[in-house]
C-alpha cells in the first residue's frame, strides 16, 4: 500500500472513528476526525463520501449528522458526478429541504 494515498487516511480515519466509538475512546475518536479532515483536504471528492458514511451511523441529533449527510451527497453535485448514467442528482433547493439527504 502507498501510504501518500489519500484514500489509505480516509480509510485510517474511518477506523479510528469506528473504533473510538465502540470503545468509548474519546481520544481516538478526535484525532481519526482531525485526520479525516485532512484526507478530506487532499481528495475531497472520495473522503467526504467515506467520512461521511460513518458519520451517518451516528444519532441523528448529534451536530455532527447534518454534515455527515452532506459530505456523502456534495460529490455527487460535482460537474463529473452529473455525467454518469443512473446518478440520482437531489436538488436541495429551498423547496426540498425535507428530503433526506438536503
């Protein structure tokens, strides 16, 4: 494995994250966050989907829940992602805010 592949931080990140949390490692679960926004920084496009899907697995009350959400769905907006075939495109405009994912 490369460890200069971004992806191999992200993937990093999503353990410590998971593994924080089951158990209960506080610690950990901040130091895989504060890494997983540095996957974030260098390739946007693929660790705001993986962080973000971890993230998701968290109480939907928590702050943290809204924005997960949202990194899984803002690659999809990108100009790349509304070339491919089969790609639901969601419009978070005003009007759908109740939609999930918006």
């Amino acid at each position: 494995m490369n460890p200069n592949d971004p992806r191999i931080l992200g993937f990093l990140a999503d353990l410590m994250l998971a593994e924080g949390h089951q158990f209960n490692n506080q610690k950990e679960q901040t130091a895989g966050y504060f890494k997983g926004l540095k996957s974030i920084s260098q390739w946007p496009q693929f660790n705001k989907f993986t962080l973000g899907y971890v993230f998701s697995n968290i109480d939907s009350s928590d702050k943290n829940f809204k924005k997960a959400i949202n990194w899984q769905y803002e690659p999809l907006t990108t100009a790349p992602a509304k070339m491919i075939p089969g790609i639901p495109i969601i419009d978070c405009s005003e009007k759908n805010k109740a939609i999930k994912g918006c």
